[in-house]
C-alpha cells in the first residue's frame, strides 16, 4: 500500500472512529466530547475503553510512516 493510500483510509477510520465517538457522547448526554461503549457499557481501559481508542488514534502516524 503507498504512503498515500494508507493515510487516506487511516484518516476515513479516524473520522469514523471520532464521529461515532461524538454521536454517542451526544446520546448519552454526558459532559465530555468522546464517548465509547464496549457491550452496552462505557470502559476506561486499554482493551475496549477509551484508552485504548485514544491510544490506536495516535498509532496513526507511525503506521503510515509520516
């Protein structure tokens, strides 16, 4: 994969992953910007909570080698 085809669909996921991440905070009516369920419940952790969205977000630039 070029280095252009690999940040374009890096940035599709990312505005996915912000996107839902936005409308669910809205939903939820909860004072924050990003919200993540994992089940029906919202998690903090490295496996399926916000850490480890927050975390994978970031991971962008070194995958695509910017």
């Amino acid at each position: 994969m070029s280095t252009s085809q690999c940040l374009n669909l890096s940035f599709q996921v990312v505005n996915a992953v912000l996107e839902s991440g936005e409308i669910l905070a809205r939903k939820r009516k909860i004072p924050i910007p990003l919200m993540y369920e994992w089940h029906d419940k919202a998690y903090l952790g490295a496996a399926h909570g916000l850490a480890g969205i927050f975390y994978m977000l970031l991971q962008v630039s070194s995958v695509c080698q910017i």
